[in-house]
C-alpha cells in the first residue's frame, strides 16, 4: 500500500456550497481510501452557512472547511477531478498524475430564495442527491479495490 492515499479534487465555480458538500459526504464514505478536497475556479471565499447546517443536520461537521482556488493543487499529485457544475468543468486543468476525471452536475443551492426554511429544503435535497451519486462512486471504488486485491 502505498505512503500516501490518492487525492480525490471535487471542482466547483465558487467553492461554497456543491463541492463542500460532496466533499463531507466522500470523505465520509471513503476517506480511509482516498484524501478528499474541493476548490472552485473563483472561489466566493467562504462556506455557505446553509451548507454547514445541512451537514451538521446529517452529523458531519464542514464548518472548519475553506473556499480554495483550483490552482492551489496545481503542484499536488491530483488521482481524480470530480466536478459539480459546468463552469468548473470547463475551466478545469488537467493536475500532474490525474488518472481520472468525472463530471456530476448538481443545481446550485445557493441561488435558491424564499424564506430561510425553504432554502434549507433545496440545500438538503441537493446535499441528499450528492450523497446518493458520491455514495455509490465510493462503493464502487472500495469495490474495484477489493477485487484487485482478490487478484
């Protein structure tokens, strides 16, 4: 096995809200296997505080995360990209070493408006649909890594 586990990036524009996101739910899931991080093409500089309490509402705390810029991995051995809008798929680099690149796009909860209720509601149906599409990749990964180890 090796040193260092695979760095899995999880792309977005602003870094706030899908990829922070996705970034709790596969570290959750998978982060015995692989170093998860996420980072925008312009990063909006902060986490969405909705975002947070979504999370928090499931048990994973994402409050210590931090917008980042893309082009802060630019120097990292990237295994895969992961992005969650178009924007950020776009204008994604290929990183040194990136094996694999896959691009799930997810509505953007920050646009949503109403009243702070209802917006929690499109947090949490975006948070629950990344979960269910960032759930499976990492079954499926642990997967693939387990028949290769039965080989």
């Amino acid at each position: 096995m090796p040193d260092s586990k695979p760095i899995i990036l999880i792309l977005c524009t602003g870094n706030s809200c899908r990829s922070h996101l996705a970034e709790g739910l596969l570290r959750a899931a998978a982060g015995d296997l692989f170093e998860v991080q996420s980072a925008g093409s312009k990063p909006a500089g902060y986490v969405h505080p909705l975002a947070v309490r979504a999370m928090a509402e499931i048990g994973l705390d994402i409050s210590a995360h931090r917008s980042k810029h893309m082009n802060d991995f630019l120097g990292q051995k990237i295994e895969t990209v992961i992005t969650v809008c178009g924007n950020a798929d776009q204008a994604c680099p290929v990183y040194p070493g990136q094996v694999n690149r896959h691009h799930w796009p997810f509505m953007d909860p920050a646009h949503a408006t109403g009243t702070e209720e209802e917006q929690m509601a499109v947090f949490r149906r975006v948070r629950d649909e990344i979960k269910a599409v960032f759930g499976a990749y990492a079954d499926g990964r642990r997967d693939a890594l387990k028949s290769r180890a039965g080989l």
